[in-house]
C-alpha cells in the first residue's frame, strides 16, 4: 500500500506514517499518540497490535523532562503554518500583558494620591463700636448654633466591576488528565490555542463561534461548552477527536 493511501485511511499526515515506519519517534506528538498509530495501523493490515506494542516496549516511553520540553518546541503536528500562528499569540500575549501592567500602574497611582483637604475659612473679627452706642447695647440672648455632625471614618468597600461578556461570546474548559495535544480555531477561522498540554493542565478559551476542535488523546480530555459536558466518544478516530461547537 502506498504511504498516501494509508495516510487517506488513518487520517494522518504522511510525514507522520513515515516517521513511524523510520522509528523516528521524536518526530511524532507524543508516546500515546504514536502507540495508537502502531495500534490502528496493525489492525488495517488486519495484524494483532498488542506483539508490535510489546516489541516497541520503552521507545515510546518519554525518557526524561528534557525529552518532554523538546517535543514542546516540535511545529505543530496537524497544521504547517503553526509556527507563525504561535509567534502572532506570542505577540499577542505580550501586548496583553502590558495593557494589564498599564492598568495595574494607573490603579496604584490613584491609590496612592493625597485625601481631599478642606480649604481654611477666614473668620473677619468684628468691627469695633463707637464707646457712646456701647452703653445702649443691651446683650441679647442667642441661642446655640448647632455644630455640624462630624463625619465619622468609615472604611470605603472596594467596587467590583463586572463587566459584560461581549454578545454571542462562548467560553470552552479542556481539563487533561494525560498528556494531549489541544487545537482550537474560532468562527472566523482565527488559531486561539495549539499547543501539548502535559497531564493536569486546563485551559480556559473564549471568543466567537462556531469553533473547530482538533484533541489528541482525546480519551483523556474533558470538554465544557458553555458550562454543558461534551461527550467526545463520538467523535474520535485514531485517538484523536475532531469536531465543532457551535
């Protein structure tokens, strides 16, 4: 069988299906991936998966976290432009970043400005009578000017504001429990996440959809949509789940 024909069956780049038969297993996303290329590819040609896993044993095994931080600089295993698309989330990262650095300065400024003080009133001391109209004067009882309550200090609570989530925004929560490979493009066709994810990590992504999803190891990822649990058995082939969330 040709490598482009079992690439069209697998739904696998070629360059992958070569890497694998070449044993070059650091061109390959992961260990769990690879396994289940072997495991997929053995049952097309109608052969038992488990002997070739066996006789693999410990290649494709990650050695050490050197080897888990190399296969994090790998390009993108499903898509050629991915090293450009993740310079422009760089970039973008970096100028969000400095927008909240701008806002955090500004708040620290305000909170650091002198409280208001009251301006001095002048008193004008009164003018003094002639001595004859003084003996006329007779002292006139007044009564009391109430004083001005003082204003006692009471500690100001902070003001939270919330702001309104943008109309027809959504938001999808990926929880790994193993190491997977995460893809996520928005309804215009916009790259939001592509990247491994090693075991334990969620990601939180928000924008417009509809939204396309590319899961490697989907079998041990979890995906919210909108606070709704996504069944991702349906839509897995090869241990990777392809589907969109509109």
């Amino acid at each position: 069988m040709a490598i482009a024909e079992v690439a069209a069956l697998l739904k696998f780049a070629p360059r992958q299906l070569e890497a694998l038969e070449q044993d070059k297993f650091d061109r390959l996303p992961g260990p769990t991936i690879a396994r289940g290329m072997v495991r997929n590819y053995a049952r097309l040609l109608k052969l038992e998966p488990e002997p070739l896993l066996e006789r693999l044993g410990e290649r494709l095994q990650p050695n050490d976290a050197a080897r888990l931080a190399e296969r994090f600089q790998q390009p993108v295993p499903f898509h050629d432009n991915a090293r450009r698309s993740t310079v422009i989330y760089v970039g973008l990262s970096v100028a969000v970043l400095a927008v909240a650095a701008g806002v955090m300065y500004e708040w620290r400024s305000e909170k650091a400005a002198p409280e208001f003080v009251a301006p001095v009133t002048r008193v004008t001391p009164p003018v003094p009578l002639p001595a004859q109209q003084t003996a006329s004067l007779v002292p006139v009882p007044t009564e009391p000017v109430p004083s001005a309550p003082v204003a006692e200090d009471k500690p100001v609570e902070p003001v939270i504001e919330k702001k309104a989530a943008p109309g027809n925004m959504a938001r999808i929560v990926l929880s790994c429990e193993q190491e997977s490979w995460i893809e996520v493009k928005d309804g215009a066709g916009k790259l939001l996440a592509s990247s491994l994810n090693p075991a334990g990590t969620k990601r939180i992504i928000e924008g417009r959809p509809p939204f396309d999803l590319t899961i490697g190891n989907a079998q041990h990822v979890r995906v919210s949509y909108n606070d709704r649990q996504i069944d991702l058995q349906p839509h897995i082939k090869v241990e990777v789940a392809r589907l969109s969330l509109k």
